[in-house]
C-alpha cells in the first residue's frame, strides 16, 4: 500500500511538471529560434574551406562539390543572419566560388587550385572590410582531418 502512494505521488510530481515549466517561461528558450554568432558560422565556413581544399585537391569531386555547397550555405547563412556585413564583402564571394565550381564540374585541377586561391584572397578582403584583417586564411597546408580520407575511393 505505501509503494503504490509512492508511486502515485511521484506520478503527480512528474505530470505536473511540464505544467509548472510553462507557467514559468522556462520553455521561452525552446521558442526561440537559435541564431548562431558570426564567429560560430565562420568557424565552419573555415572548416568547409579547408576540406573543399583536401577534396579538390585530392582530386575527389563529388566531395569537393559536396563541400562548396556547404560552405556556400554557410555564407548565405552570415549574410543573411547578420546584414550588417557589409554587401560588397559579401558579393566578392560569388565570383571565386563560382569558379569553383566551373573547376569541379571541370574536373580541372589546375583551376581549382587558382579559383580556390581567388577564393582566399577574396576571405581575406572580407575580413579587411569588416576591420578583421588580424583573421588571415590561406591555402591550408595539412589536413587537421586524420578521420577522413580525401582521395576518391573505388566504388
């Protein structure tokens, strides 16, 4: 008998509990849609540059395509979260990925590496106008990703 009002006590507690949690405003949180600082989002672009490099220059294309459309979406995702970016920072992008990507569905190496050099340059010019130039990207020079493999493999 003393079990069973154990349990019924606890079963009240916890059925009770969402309810108290709404009242409060503790699930304003959960409503709220998460927006990641810039810093976060250019954290990953970073990321994404580096492994578009390793797969480019692997030469892995399907995975060089995969990863400049993440880093695109990437940098849709600072321009449009964050609008004070200047718009001309932002349009200098375009040119060099595009580029890019003309090199993948090319299969062409020899672009890749001189659109993905445009594509540096133009990372760094950003951060010049944004009065970042301290954050200096360049062609990465080893792969911090010993969990991946880059070269394409055989299917």
């Amino acid at each position: 008998m003393r079990l069973l009002g154990y349990m019924t006590a606890l079963f009240m507690v916890c059925a009770s509990t969402p309810l108290a949690i709404a009242q409060s405003g503790m699930n304003a949180a959960i409503d709220d849609p998460y927006v990641p600082r810039l810093a976060d989002i250019m954290s990953i672009v970073q990321l994404r540059h580096m492994k578009l490099w390793f797969a480019g220059s692997s030469p892995n294309w399907e995975l060089a395509a995969y990863e400049l459309r993440r880093l695109k979406a990437s940098l849709v995702d600072a321009a449009s979260l964050y609008p004070g970016i200047p718009a001309t920072s932002v349009t200098t992008m375009a040119a060099p990925v595009q580029s890019i990507a003309e090199a993948i569905e090319a299969k062409d190496s020899q672009k890749f590496a001189t659109a993905f050099g445009d594509l540096t340059v133009a990372c760094n010019a950003c951060h010049q106008s944004i009065g970042r130039s301290f954050i200096v990207m360049r062609v990465p020079t080893a792969s911090p990703f010993s969990d991946q493999v880059f070269p394409p493999q055989p299917k």
